[in-house]
C-alpha cells in the first residue's frame, strides 16, 4: 500500500552495511524503493554538481527566516514545502520564502497521515493547503501515502520525495551524525531532507551552515526543484 515513513520504516545504509536503528528508515533512499515507485520524485538525475535542498512543515516564526538569512549568504536556493495552516499564520514568513526566490510546494493543510486517512479526506487537506500555496509540487506528511492517493495526486502534482533524510527531526540522532549522513549521502541531484520547524532546529542550524560551506567549497550549487 504504501511508501516509506519519514518517521518510521527502514535503515542506515551505510556503505557495506545496513545499520537499522530504533526508528528503522532510511537516510539514504535504496534503489529498489525508487524502482517499485517510479512515478514519484526522489531525485534530479544529473551529472553537475546541483543539489536540492527541501525544507518541510514551516513556516515556523524564528526558525524559517535564520534559514533563508543562511541561504542567503550561501546564494544558495531551496525549495520549502510548507504546511497550509501554517502558511495562514504566517503569511510574512511564507511571503519572505517566495521573494527570496525560493519554491514552495504543498505539504497538506495539516499534515495528515496518508496510511491513516481515506482517501477523500485526504485529498480535501491537500485541496485546502491548494488554496493557500500555489505550486505543481506535493511532498506527502511523513513521507507516508497509499498507492491510490498516488495515482490521483500524480495527475495534478509531481510528487516529490528525496534521495537523502538528514534525520533532524529525530531525537535519537546527535546533530554530528546528522551532519554526517548528508556530507556522506549526498550526490549530483539528490533531494535533500530537512525541517525549518523547532522540533528540527538545534541540528538543523549545526548541521545546515557546514553543509554549505563544504559543499560550495567542492564546488557544488544549491538550486530549487525544477518543475
Ligand atoms: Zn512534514
């Protein structure tokens, strides 16, 4: 029925082996997952050095914009999937995302379960975050939606899942080992994991300023999602 959890599900591929950890999901997407679900996105096939930083569920007031000031000092670019009811209450804070020339894409209204919720109610917190962010680009709460919510959602969005989980919404992780899987996992056009949200923030802004730092060192540019 379904795909993998942002929070639940899977392992650390790590090189040779496959560390599973408490939470078992993966940092690093396999092949066969991204093979079984060949019309959702997991990453920009290419050879230059691009890579596509996400940020989901804000925005979140004090988190949100430290990021954009970092990306700006980076000239990097990155695409936030935001949560609708959030984007009402902060309508600044999404405003400053979209003239930054950042992305946006849609994340649901309210960030439902799409393993937990039928189809029809799930479809109307998409439609509802619709009204309010504007974008072909769907990214599915927890990372978790039934093949029929797929199939329906496919026609009207592309869905965009990632390549690589940094991990920063999980408590079990240090921020150091946060910081590793994306120096470690990250190649040519992978989609990128993270969360401008509190729960996220104190390995999100450990992990975030070296990940630009080192990687436009070794010459490699952030850019948003291209559709
Ligand atoms: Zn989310």
């Amino acid at each position: 029925m379904l795909i993998l959890g942002l929070c639940n599900l899977a392992s650390h591929n790590n090189s040779s082996s496959l560390l599973f950890n408490h939470q078992m999901y993966f940092f690093k997407t396999p092949y066969l997952l991204k093979a079984i679900y060949p019309s959702l996105i997991w990453n920009i096939p290419t050879k230059d050095k691009v890579i596509y930083l996400t940020f989901d569920d804000g925005p979140t007031p004090g988190i949100t914009e430290k990021v954009l000031e970092l990306l700006k000092q980076h000239d990097a670019k990155a695409t936030f999937f935001c949560l609708g009811k959030n984007v009402v209450a902060h309508p600044d804070i999404f405003q400053a995302i979209v003239s930054s020339g950042h992305h946006v894409g849609n994340h649901s209204q309210n960030h439902l379960n799409g393993w937990k919720n039928a189809d029809e109610d799930y479809f109307a917190d998409v439609k509802l975050c619709s009204e309010t962010i504007k974008s072909s680009l769907f990214r599915p709460p927890y990372g978790r939606i039934k093949f029929s919510q797929a199939r329906f959602l496919k026609n009207q969005y592309k869905i965009i899942m990632w390549e690589v989980l940094s991990g920063d919404f999980d408590k079990f992780i240090s921020k150091e080992n946060c910081l590793k899987n994306v120096l470690k996992l990250t190649s040519p056009g992978s989609i990128v994991v993270f969360h401008d949200s509190l729960k996220a923030s104190e390995k999100l802004f450990y992990a975030l300023p070296i990940i630009l730092k080192e990687f436009t060192k070794n010459g490699f540019r952030f850019e948003t999602i291209p559709y």
